[in-house]
C-alpha cells in the first residue's frame, strides 16, 4: 500500500479538502459534493459526485470505498454506514 492510498491518510486529506475546499472531494477535486457525518464513534466523508467515501471508526480503524453516487441518501438518517457495512467483514475481524 503506497501513501497516496493508506486509508489513514486519505481520512486526513478527506478532511483537508472538506475543510478548506469547500466541501471538496480528495477523490474528483468536486467542490460542494462531499457530505460529513459523525455518529456513535464513526466519521465519514462521502462525495455525491462520484461516490467515493472514506470513514473512521472505533472498532474498524480507518475504510476507503466507493459506493455508488444515485444510492447515497443523505435524507435517510436509518440508511447504515460505511463502516457499519465493512464492520461484520471478515477480515475486519481478523478472521
């Protein structure tokens, strides 16, 4: 894995550009797409332009994905997260 795919630091330069970029996308350079959400341990950054996501969260560490862009709903506070998808991976439980 190179740095320029290391999922901690593309938290960090998820968060960079969302910050400073108005709301911007470390993946498509899109400004006003990426939705920020924090709940229950875990952050997240999605881009509604073309659908990459990133997140941090207490039992999975740091996940990169792509999901996408029409399935994203922003409105529907049920609909799970990244993470809440990868959680039950196996791999995400050492198996």
């Amino acid at each position: 894995m190179t740095a320029a795919n290391d999922p901690r630091q593309l938290f960090h330069r998820a968060a960079a550009a969302y910050r400073d970029g108005h709301q911007a996308c470390v993946a498509c350079g899109e400004a006003h797409c990426v939705f920020y959400s924090a709940r229950d341990g875990t952050e997240e950054y999605r881009c509604f332009a073309c659908g990459f996501c990133v997140g941090s969260g207490r039992r999975s560490g740091y996940v990169v994905g792509r999901e996408q862009p029409d399935a994203i709903d922003v409105l529907n506070d049920e609909q799970p997260t990244l993470l809440e998808h990868l959680e039950d991976h196996p791999a995400l439980r050492g198996e």
